[in-house]
C-alpha cells in the first residue's frame, strides 16, 4: 500500500483526535492518533492491517491504551501540527541535540512526521524534553512530540520522495558526528554576525533565538568592527539545538550571517537591561540612564522594550500585532552546512524602504574634471547594481546615483562616505529624490545623465548572488577574477600602473589561476584602479572583474 492510501486511511482517526484537545504537557502519552495498531511497522511502502477488534471509536478504550503505554517509550517518536511547508531537515533538527537518527516520515498532507532514533534513550531524552522544559517549533508553529506505538520505520527506496530522505539523513548523521567529538559546550552562544548590511539588535536577535528556545540573558557589543553578542539559554539542549539550526543562516535574505560557537563562560552578567544588554529573568534591573531609572520605569523598560531601539518589546500588544503583520516570521531552520543546498532562515523581514530611505544617493565634492557617470556606475556597482546616474548639470561636482534595492543604497553610503575618489573626498548622503529622472526631449544634458537598468555589468541581479559574501570596504588590496590562461602577471601590474598608481604586489591563487590579488600603493589608488579597471578587456573574450579584497598580499 502506498503513501497515499496509508494517509487517506488515517483521516478518519485524525479528525476525531482533534475534538480531544490534548495539552502539550500531556504529549507524554502515546498519541491516539498513531497510524497503526501498536506491534505494527509504520512504511512508506505498505502497511500491515490492524488486530481485528480494534475499537477505533472507542475513546474509553483509547484512553485506557493511552495510561497503559505511557511507561513504553519507543525509538520511534511521532510529531503532530508541522506545518504544510515543513521539510524532513525541519523534522531532523527536532531530533539532533539528542543522539543518532535513523529514519525519517513526513506525511505533508496530514502534517504529521514520525522519527525514529537510533535507541530508546535518546527518543526519551527528547520527548521528556519538548514535554517539559523546551517548545518544540517548527517555521514558527508549536509542534507537539510523543512516543510512537511504531517499533521502528520501514522506509521503501523506491519512493519518490526517498532520494531526499536519505541526503536529509546524511546530514544529520554529519552533524552528530560532529556533536560526538566537539566536546561538552555549555549553556552561552557567541553570536557574530557577518556581511552586515542592515542594523542588528538585540531584540532582532531575541525574535531569532527565543523560537529555539528559551533565551535567559543576551548581552550585544561590537568588536573588530562586527556586531557580536553572547545568548545565554538554561540548558546545554537548547544551546546546542541553536547552534545547529542557526549557525551559518542569514538573518536577511544572502547577508547578515549568523556566526555561532560555544562560549568558555558559564553564566553572563548582566548589569542593565537595554537596547545593549537583558536579562529576561530579572525584570527590575536599571537601563544604566539615570533620568530613566529616576523615573521608575528603568528596570521594566528593559523588558517591556528598549526606548532606545525603536522595537517594540515582545510581550506588548504593540509585539502581537507586530508578529501577526509579518514581523520577523522566521522561516525554516535547515541544516545548512551538511546538505548542497543550504535553506537560509530567509524568513526574517527585510526593513522597508521607509527604514532604510529611498534608493536613490546624492554624492557630492566630486572631482567635476574627471568624474563621469560610468565611473560612478563601476564604483557603486561595487555595492548594488546601479540603475542610473545623473551629474547635476550647474553643480558638476554633485550627482545622483539610484540603486536598484535601498539596502543596497545603504551599503554603498556606508562604504564609500568620505573616501577619496580622483582627489577628493566625496561625500555620500540619501538623497530625498525617490527616482532619478531622464532628462526630457530636446532637454540639454551634456550625457550627464545615463541609465544602466539593463547593463550586463550589474553584479548582484540573480537572488541570492554570492556576490553580497564578497562585498568589503575600499582597501588598498583588489580581488582579480576571470583572468585568461594566456595572460601573464606583468601584463596584469602594466596595465594596473597605467591608471596612475603604483603596484606594490601581486599573487595568483594557487588553485586557481583565473584568480589573483593585487595591492596598489593606497586606498585612493586602488578605487582609481578599480573604476578604470573594471570590465577592461585582456583578450577578445575576456573581460577582468575587479572588487575590494580583504586581504593582504
């Protein structure tokens, strides 16, 4: 018998365990709701016929099956209320910080997932878990965990779905592997986020970590220029379980990656509870502004929500409502490292353009002499993908520069403020323009204005582009790629020192020769270098791609 009709089969029985309402905390005991008689074998393949005299509709009966299996824990665990979008890595990532898995079900159409441990013990440690100290959730729905009356899962490799169980199932087993030799972590994450382009909080950070679990203690700071943060959780499990679904996810959509280890400490202290620091177990504790806490409504306002974020607390109506909008709603928690295809938390919001402003950038005390619209287009493009460019007409040292997304305006504004570009120090500031405008027919411009929407050159027009992992601030070093085989090292210096600067170094990579390093003579000559640079042609098919590098030759 197949999937389909072991599911159909079922539907009965499902509808009439609904009108149970059995509470989380009561999940303990088998589910009434099991697909099979007790000694049968759950498959994706077949099924075996239930024991005659089965009163299926018999709740008296149920209930006494339920008190007299609930001291036979199974290794085979069932999970009730996934939601329709769940994937088998969102039903793995329940089981992980307990042991080994073997098997895995998902019956999407009944949203039920059984499974299945590699003993006993671990099925109990986690089903005693999720019954009293953690609330199992799945892309944001509360999900409930109980013993299976299944002895053990037969899956059938001609399934359809099978290919994907089993990488699903390779993944998991990498990460226990890794959890078995990794050593005893404790309870406090150290968060860093990487490739930043929008404003990270504490609070952000919270709506993150506390669907994992419960969040104790989060204290921010930054350092080396990264914004870091210590999240302390009351046990090892949910620690480990947040360090398994988030590391390596992006908080927004290809940026803001989650970078988590395990911290040497125990137990975080913190003083105030701000828009830098909370303990969410102490609700009376100073925000450290004395006009505030003079007031009376320091110690609450670090719970109730930061004056000083802007965000609204997560106990506060203002929160519910915030949530049921779409606020933060974060997707799937995915094994990101173990499988080819890494499953971004690509859930969280992206700020609108109201927070970020609008997309368009007004730059100005430019070099009016040298700079040209295709200049800019080259710089910027370093940032976002460029749509258009105008060089004001009676102000030729000022311009305005349209971005196709506002973080992407954003990131180029925070890069390229106050650096020097053929000179002079430009200056980078949102512009209160929501478009730039071409000019009109007959309208004189000089081609000082240009559109680019349609340019080849545009570097992060695919979602997703790995290009946003490659974006760093102007240095003196540049990241050199699709290089010819035929092109040698001092062809590539050449025609780096005719665009007016000096070339200090220069390296292949060893693995791969299209790629190499340059380092000129200061930041200022690596931008110069970078715009003429760019796109230059070393053969008749290849043109080279020039960005920022972080790091030295």
């Amino acid at each position: 018998m197949c999937v389909k009709s072991l599911t159909n089969r079922y539907t009965n029985e499902h509808k009439r365990e609904k009108s149970q309402h059995l509470c989380h905390f009561c999940m303990l005991k088998r589910g009434s709701d099991e697909l099979l008689s007790q000694t049968a074998a759950v498959s994706n393949g077949g099924i075996m016929t239930p024991k005659p005299g089965h009163k299926e509709n018999n709740n008296d009966a149920k209930k006494v099956k339920l008190d007299r299996n609930l001291n036979n824990p199974s290794r085979v665990v069932h999970v009730r209320n996934i939601p329709n979008e769940a994937m088998e890595t969102d039903i793995i990532n329940l089981g992980i910080p307990f042991g080994r898995i073997t098997n895995v079900l998902l019956l999407k159409g009944k949203n039920q997932a059984f499974l299945e441990m590699a003993d006993e013990t671990a099925a109990s440690k986690m089903v005693n878990y999720y019954n009293n100290s953690g609330v199992p959730v799945i892309r944001g729905r509360t999900v409930y965990v109980q013993f299976s009356n299944h002895k053990e899962l037969k899956t059938d490799s001609t399934h359809p779905g099978s290919i994907s169980t089993q990488a699903a199932l390779q993944a998991a087993q990498a990460l226990t592997n890794k959890i078995e030799t990794q050593g005893g972590p404790n309870t406090v994450l150290r968060v860093i986020v990487d490739n930043q382009v929008y404003p990270i909080t504490l609070d952000v950070l919270y709506q993150i970590f506390s669907r994992v679990g419960k969040v104790l203690k989060i204290i921010t700071f930054t350092k080396n220029n990264t914004f870091q943060a210590l999240i302390q959780y009351p046990d090892v499990i949910t620690a480990q379980a947040a360090k398994l679904s988030l590391d390596g996810q992006n908080i927004y959509n290809s940026c803001c990656t989650l970078r988590i280890d395990y911290s040497k400490l125990t137990n975080l202290n913190v003083k105030y509870n701000n828009d830098k620091s909370r303990d969410f177990t102490n609700p009376t504790l100073p925000t450290g502004d004395q006009g505030l806490d003079s007031l009376g409504i320091g110690g609450a306002m670090g719970m109730m929500g930061s004056p000083f974020t802007g965000l609204p607390s997560l106990g506060s109506p203002l929160t519910a409502a915030y949530s049921a909008a779409g606020g933060f709603p974060l997707g799937a928690f995915a094994l990101s490292h173990a499988t080819s295809a890494t499953l971004g938390l690509g859930g969280v919001r992206l700020p609108s353009q109201q927070s970020f402003g609008g997309c368009v950038l007004l730059v100005s005390n430019l070099n009016e002499e040298m700079v040209t619209p295709d200049a800019l287009f080259t710089l910027f493009g370093v940032y976002g993908d460029v749509v258009r460019v105008k060089i004001l007409f009676n102000k030729k040292d000022n311009a305005l520069v349209q971005m196709s997304e506002p973080h992407q305006a954003q990131l180029a504004l925070t890069n390229l403020d106050k650096i020097k570009v053929y000179g002079k120090e430009i200056r980078v500031n949102l512009s209160k323009h929501q478009v730039v405008q071409m000019p009109r027919e007959g309208q004189q411009d000089a081609g000082l204005t240009k559109d680019f929407t349609n340019s080849q050159l545009h570097r992060f027009k695919k979602p997703g582009s790995k290009n946003y992992q490659n974006i760093f601030p102007p240095s003196a070093t540049l990241h050199l790629s699709n290089i010819p085989a035929s092109v040698t090292e001092e062809e590539i210096k050449d025609a780096f020192q005719n665009t007016g600067g000096k070339v200090i170094a220069f390296k292949f990579f060893q693995k791969d020769r299209k790629m190499a390093l340059i380092q000129m003579g200061s930041v200022e000559e690596s931008v110069n270098a970078l715009i003429k640079m760019h796109n230059y042609q070393l053969t008749d098919s290849s043109h080279l791609r020039v960005s920022f590098s972080k790091s030295t030759i």
